[in-house]
C-alpha cells in the first residue's frame, strides 16, 4: 500500500466517503464565499435565489459558517465604537485635569477605561490624576499598566520616574529617567534630566543633582525647574552667590504663575548674603501671589525676621 505523506491526507483517510464529501463541499462554499465577498456579492442572497447551488445537507453548515463570519464582524464593529467613545472621553477628561477639576477628569477617564482598558494613554493620564490626588499607590498600578500595554511608551517612563520619587524609590526613578533619555525621539528630554535631578536633591545628593540640572540646562536653557532646582543645589552646597543668580534668573525663566518656589528661595538666598531689600521683594512676591502656596507661610515666617 502506498504511503500517505500529506497531512491533508491523512486526515481525509481517517475518514468515510459520506465525511470526504462533506468536507470537500464545506470547503467549496467557503471558497465561494470568499469569491463572492471579493465581487461585493451577498452570499445569501446568490443561495435564496437559487442562483448558487448548496445541497440541503449541508445549508446547515454554510449558515453556520456565515454566522460566526456575521457574529465576528458585530463584535469588531461594537468593539471599534467602544474604543472611539473611550477617546472622546480620554479627551473630556483630559480637559478637566488641564482645568483642574480633578474629581470630574477622574469619572471620565475610569469611564474611558471601562470602554477601552487596553488603550495606555488612558492609563497614563488616569495616572496622572491619582497623583496630583496624592494617591500614589493607585498612581503607580496605572502607570505600570500603562507601560505594560506599550513598554516604550517614554512619557509613562518618566511619570513612573516622578512617581518613584515621591514613594521614596529614588534608585528606580533614574533608572525609568535613563531609559527615557535613551529615546532619541522622546521631545522633552529635559523632564528626564529634572527628574533625575529631583530623585538625587530628594536623596541629599546635592552635587549629583547639580550635574543633572546642569544637563538639563543644556538642553533647555530657560527650563523654569532646572534653573530653580539648580539653585537649590548651589544654595545646599553654599555657593550663596551663585545660587542668589540662579534663582533671580529662574524668576524671569518661570511663567507668571509658576515662580513661588524660586521667589522663596531666592529671597532665602538673599537675606543669607544681607540684601535685605532683594529678600523683602522676592518674599513678598510669593505672599501676594500664593497665599495658599506651599512656601507662603515659610515666606511670612522669614519677612518677619528680615523687617
């Protein structure tokens, strides 16, 4: 007896003739079917109107296959509209987090990611929203699903970075910021370089943090937060007169309503090296602007002192 070597034949050799036959029809109207499709004719209609022959046995099998054919379009097609309406509200809620009405961007994005979990800019900016909740625990689960879903995602890779710092993970925050700074295409590397720098100053590791800035001003040399963590750095390290100039030029650097933090240093930096009436104008700029900023108390504190 002569060997069957194919494995197509093989299995049709298993098989009855009643079953061959089957078989071969079965894969004869499916080709059809895929003839059909590629001429935008409707399959059903050709078999209705008697003008495609299917024997009576085996309708069952062609309505079958036409069905799971059908069921996997509907799916495809619910699925799509699940992923448009998932950024429609990405971009609501990403509009409320620009505004800072946290509460609504947060309802927004979890309804997003009800409708597309596996879309990582969802997770990134639901992320983002968590942290500036202080709610770094649930920060850190998306951001990690986010750069699970798409492990090159830079951006994520950084806000882990910023997120590590604030959990204390100092040694994990540059390690995310290196791998950002090994993308060539990520547009911002200075918020690497600031990140880094942020996790060795958070450490204590002043001079450290210092070279980092330094790269960060390399990159961007009017970056508000490189040239007021950079200031900071000289003020640790005792360089009051660089650091005094640092900080005056991060004053012009900073945007209008970002400057509390080197207005404060910098009248710190000042009234370290006696000049009193620098100290009073730089306090006195974050006690106006920010009178529920973070250093605004700390600024009210030190003008008592310095008048």
């Amino acid at each position: 007896m002569q060997a069957v070597n194919s494995p197509s034949k093989i299995l049709l050799a298993e098989r009855s003739p009643a079953t061959i036959f089957r078989m071969s029809m079965f894969l004869a109207i499916f080709r059809t079917w895929i003839r059909l499709r590629a001429h935008s004719v409707d399959f059903l209609e050709e078999v209705a109107c008697g003008r495609l022959f299917v024997p009576s046995n085996l309708k069952i099998w062609s309505a079958l296959l036409l069905l799971s054919f059908l069921t996997s379009c509907s799916s495809t097609s619910n699925s799509r509209k699940a992923q448009e309406d998932a950024v429609l509200r990405l971009q609501s809620g990403t509009r409320f987090f620009q505004n800072q009405q946290y509460a609504a961007a947060l309802r927004e994005l979890l309804e997003a990611q009800r409708l597309d979990p596996r879309n990582p800019t969802i997770q990134n900016n639901l992320a983002l929203t968590y942290f500036v909740r202080e709610r770094f625990d649930l920060a850190l689960k998306h951001i990690n699903r986010a750069i699970e879903i798409q492990p090159q995602y830079s951006e994520a890779l950084n806000n882990r970075a910023r997120i590590h710092i604030e959990r204390g993970d100092y040694a994990l925050a540059v390690a995310d910021a290196k791998r950002v700074l090994d993308d060539l295409t990520y547009p911002a590397p200075v918020k690497a370089w600031n990140n880094i720098a942020l996790a060795h100053f958070r450490k204590g590791d002043f001079r450290e943090a210092r070279t980092a800035t330094e790269s960060a001003l390399r990159v961007d040399r009017q970056n508000c937060y490189a040239q007021t963590l950079h200031g900071r750095c000289q003020l640790e390290m005792n360089d009051l007169q660089a650091a005094a100039q640092t900080l005056d030029n991060a004053l012009a650097a900073c945007a209008e309503n970002q400057d509390e933090e080197a207005s404060y240093f910098a009248g710190l930096v000042h009234y370290k090296l006696g000049k009193n009436a620098l100290a009073v104008d730089r306090l006195e700029n974050v006690v106006r602007k920010y009178p529920q900023g973070e250093y605004a108390q700390r600024a009210k504190s030190l003008l008592e002192i310095v008048k």
